[in-house]
C-alpha cells in the first residue's frame, strides 16, 4: 500500500522503537524518512537544514522537554505538523491545537489516516 | 402636696407586675397583668402561681429556678426569654406565648426576703422576628433592647459570638458603604495574616484586593442588596504579613444585612479557605495526565516490541518466545523505576536485575554505584537484554565456559562509560546482515541517548563500549508545580 510514494517525511520521536514503528509504518505507507531527530538539538538543528519535506511527525514530549521550539521553526517553513503524544489533544496548549494530533499508542491507519489531509493540501 | 399613693402607681404602671411570698402565692398584681393572663385578682390572691399557671416544662423549672434563686440570695434574676404558655381567661384557650420576666427581692425590715416581684415582658412579636430571620446577625438589631436589659441574652449572645469566632469556616461582618470590619472571626484573621481589621475598610485593611473586583461586588451588595456566591475564587491575598500576595482560592458568599427598616447597613461575609484542596486536585490532575502519559507510551513501546518482533523473526514459535522475553525484560525495569517512583535506578542492581537469568559463575559485575534517570533505565534494560539474548545464541552464554564482564564508570566528563565484553564463547565475526539486536543498541545509544557506541566483532567475543553524556542519564526532578 504505497499510498503516499514519494513523500518526504520529518520525524522527531525520542523512544527508540516508537522511532522504528513509525519509521516502518512510514515506509510501508510509501514515504521517505527525510530526517530524523531523538532529542531537541538535533531536532532544531535538522528543523532548519533538512530538504524540502511534505510534512512533519512530531513527538510532543522528547527527553523531558518538549518539541515546539523545532515545531516552530518547521511550522514557519510552511511544513504541515502532526504531533503525536501520549497525552493527547488535551496535552497541546492552545498555539497548537489548530494543529493535527495523532494519539501513542498509534496504529498504521492512525497515521494513514492523519497523514493524508497534510499530504494532499501539498 | 399629698402622700405618693404608690399602690396606684403599681396598678397602672404599663407592664404587667406581680408579687408572690416565699410560697409562691399571690400577693398582688397589677392591671396590666390581670389583663394579660385574663383574670380578676379575686380569682388569683392567695393562689400558688404555678397551680393556677401549671407548666411541667422545661419553662416552668426555669420560671421556679428563678424565683428561688432570688429567695435564697436576695439578687435580682433575669430571663432573658421564656416561652410560656398561657390561656387568656379561666378555661379559655391555651396560646403559646414568649416573654422576658425579671424578679426582683422585695426585703423585709432585717433585709431578708420577703417577696419576690415579677416584672414580664411580652417578647412573643420579637420571637417571632426572631423565628423569620435566616443569617443570625440580622435579628441582633430586633433584639436590642431585649440584649442591653438582660444578662442572659448577653451571655447567649457571647456564646453565639465565640461559635462565630471560633467556626472552622471565616466570617466576617463589614458595616457602611465603605465596608468597614466590625467582627473578623479567627479563621478570617489567619486567612489575612492575623492583619489588623477592626475599624478598618476593606481597601484599608487589604491594599491586594483592591484591584480584583471584590470590593466592586461589596458595593453592588451594600447598594442593590445582591447576593453573592463563588466558588473556588480565585484571588492573590496576602496571606503573611510583610510577604507577597500568594494565589487563594475561597469559596464565599457575601449576603446584605439589613436594619428592622429593611435599610441595608453591612455585608455579611462567610467562606471556606479551598486552597490546599485545589492545589490538591491540581496536583492530582497533574499526577493523572502523567500516569496516562507514562501508560500510552508504554504501550507504544510494547506495541513497537510486538511489531519490530514479528517483522524480524519469521518463526512464529521464535517470535513469541523473543517477543515474551523483550516484554519480561521491560517489565523488570519498569518494575525497578515503580521501587524508587519513578525516579532513577542504581545501574549496578538493572544489570544484575537484567542478567539474572544466566548462571551466576558466567556473568561478572563491577563499578561504582551509579544512578541513572527513567529513561536510560528502559533504555538500557532493552540494550542488556538484547546483548544478553545475543550472547545466549551465538555468544559467551552459549557455551558452558564463556564469561560475559560488564563494567561501568564515571569518566572525568561525567560521562557514563558501560563496557560488554564476551569471553571464551565461540568466535565472532561482523554479522553480514544488520539485526535488530543492533540496530537497536546503535538507535538508543547514538541517536536516544545522544552518546557513542563502539561495537567490535574480536576473536574472543564480542566488546562493547557506550559513552552516555550526562545529559541523557543524570537524574531530574520530577517536574511537578
């Protein structure tokens, strides 16, 4: 099902093999994983230098602190985000909840699903 | 200028009199009197009062309490307030009345008693004012008169004003348009830092309230006779004197005391302090979205482990068996974390924990005691285990005389420094495909952890080495407001 081939896709997610499920989640759905980043450092670092992406996944909470600094810089790229949280909607404050949200634990049609409107607004 | 005809004047003195001797027996009574219980004095002289009165009840010993009292210690006695039923004529029907009655010694020539004299007051229109009114301060203006001409009523009075004093909840009362303090109970008082209220407004005695609205709602209350209720207010209040305002939340209501004229002269103010409650639930809120948290990310990760299982080891039996061991191997961390809330492990008690399964003669241990945070502790119960499922296999562990060293420090960086070294098992090499046993140790160890792996196939076994920077496994305070 390689709904989305071709799509480019930033992930920033600090677990591990949360990071490995969606990645294969991700390329079972076709896409490409443009960047990755575990921890916020990388994550602002890579928000600013990675390629043309068509949309973002981003874990909310990462290492104790959270993901909008990067959020931020990728949001003012134009990148459509989807945050992904355990604690779910409740968890975004109010900058972000005209934001989509996707809540852990996931499953592929979760992402298919939540992907797909910030695919095709491209 | 003739003699004072005093027996006249008792007859048309105004409220009702009565003279009894030491039998309680009439001796005289005024008009006022025969006129209020009904009767003619022929029908009461020389009758025992409480045989033409009869009352068993709690009045009629209080009414006899008092007129001994007076017999025996010659001081006047007041009660403040009676009921006492009475019919109107001989055989007429019984009406339930209240009254104020006064006894006073009447002394003979040696100065003992001799008579008592009654003096009673119909207060039954009082009482029922009193009956009508709902917030108790409201009545005291009623009853004015009745309170400064009785000892009784100051002393219930006094009563009613230490239940006041001492409520658990705050109250207050707060006089003229500019709200000024006339009672503070003890509660209100520790509620402001024992400042000084009495005679002072509202604005004087608490300049941090003045800008949030309350003294907007007194005016409106003491103008227009509103009601107010809130709860959970909040409010920044002083709560010791000489600090800054801390966050308050009350529940209180601020009810319009009125005058007998119906004229608004205070505001009635009664509440409960809520703020160690709402700070409760909001440290409850804050413990439950962190649980939830701490739960769906677990089951992501245990969600992860069933699918990175199942797409790694084509063998149905192998993968469950994998998948059980990988969930027991998270769940012996989890519960090591749950021993010390959540906070941090000791790594030497995790690789002992994670390592348990294997003869004790082939694994060895050493280094300091060390504390890593709840993160590197999942982490690195993932990493031993798949190390350890991978000497079992193909390493150390599988065969009778391997040793499996593990060893950890602290470098001059702070950095935590783990060593995995495999000897005597069979010999190694680079598997040529990349497994998930490490792809995951290099996953969490360079990219989670932020750290460096060393990983080298050697002859004797496999070595490995993580530097983990202090960032990624020093334990942080719980972040709870």
């Amino acid at each position: 099902m390689a709904k989305f081939a071709g799509s480019r896709i930033f992930v920033v997610e600090d677990e591990t093999l949360v990071l490995f499920n969606l990645e294969d989640i991700l390329t079972d759905l076709g896409c490409e994983v443009a960047g990755q980043a575990m921890r916020l450092d990388k994550a602002v670092e890579l928000a600013k230098t990675v390629g043309e992406v068509d949309a973002a996944i981003l874990d909310v909470n990462i290492g104790g602190t959270t993901v909008f600094p990067a959020a931020q810089i990728l949001a003012e790229r134009g990148v459509p985000l989807l945050f992904a949280t355990g604690y779910g909607r409740d968890g975004l404050p109010d900058e972000w909840q005209g934001h989509a949200v996707i809540v852990k634990p996931y499953s592929p049609q979760d992402v298919e699903r939540a992907l797909g409107p910030l695919l095709d607004k491209q | 200028m003739g003699e004072v005809d005093y027996a006249r004047i008792f007859d048309v003195l105004p409220s009702p009199f009565m003279v009894v001797d030491k039998e309680l027996r009439y001796i005289a009574a005024n008009r006022a009197y025969l006129e209020t219980t009904g009767r003619s004095f022929d029908e009461i002289a020389g009758q025992k009062v409480f045989e033409l009165f009869p009352n068993p009840g709690e009045s009629g010993d209080r009414l006899r309490a008092s007129i001994d009292k007076v017999m025996a210690t010659g001081q006047p006695d007041t009660l403040a307030y009676l009921a006492y039923p009475i019919s109107r004529s001989s055989g007429g029907e019984v009406e339930n009345r209240y009254w104020t009655a006064v006894h006073v010694p009447v002394l003979d020539a040696d100065g003992s008693v001799k008579y008592v004299m009654q003096n009673t007051v119909d207060v039954t229109e009082f009482a029922r004012i009193r009956a009508a009114a709902t917030v108790p301060f409201t009545s005291l203006s009623a009853e004015t008169r009745l309170i400064e001409r009785t000892r009784e009523v100051e002393a219930a009075n006094a009563d009613f004003r230490r239940l006041f004093q001492q409520a658990p909840a705050f109250f207050a009362i707060l006089s003229g348009p500019t709200h000024v303090f006339t009672f503070a109970s003890d509660s209100y008082l520790r509620l402001v830092g024992g400042r000084r209220l009495l005679g002072c407004s509202v604005g004087e005695a608490m300049p941090e309230v003045r800008d949030q609205g309350f003294i907007e709602l007194l005016d409106r209350v003491f103008v227009e006779g509103y009601v107010h209720q809130a709860e959970g207010a909040r409010l920044m209040l002083v709560r010791d004197e000489g600090k800054a305002p801390e966050e308050t939340f009350l529940d209180f209501s601020y009810h319009p005391i009125r005058d007998p004229s119906g004229e608004i002269t205070g505001v009635f103010v009664q509440g409960t302090d809520r703020t160690e409650s709402v700070r409760a639930a909001r440290r409850q809120r804050l413990l439950i979205d962190e649980l939830n948290h701490r739960v769906n990310n677990t089951l992501a990760t245990v969600q992860s482990i069933a699918a990175q299982t199942l797409r790694s080891t084509a063998d149905t039996i192998k993968a469950r068996e994998a998948f059980q061991a990988r969930i027991q191997a998270l769940s012996k961390a989890h519960s090591m974390l749950s021993d010390r809330s959540w906070h941090d492990t000791e790594i030497g008690r995790l690789v002992c924990q994670e390592l348990s399964a294997y003869e004790g003669a082939q694994v060895r241990y050493a280094g300091p005691e060390l504390v890593v945070n709840s993160k590197c502790t999942i982490a690195l119960a993932l990493l031993l285990h798949e190390l350890a499922t991978n000497a079992a296999k193909h390493g150390a562990l599988s065969v009778p005389d391997g040793v499996v060293a593990v060893s950890w420090r602290e470098d001059p960086e702070k950095n935590l420094v783990l060593e995995w070294s495999e000897n005597g098992g069979p010999a190694v090499s680079a598997p040529s495909r990349r497994g998930f046993g490490s792809r995951l140790l290099d996953t969490v160890v360079t990219g989670e952890l932020g750290g460096q792996l060393d990983v080298r196939y050697e002859p004797t076994g496999i070595f490995a080495r993580l530097v983990i920077p202090p960032a990624a496994y020093i334990a942080q305070e719980l972040a709870l407001g």
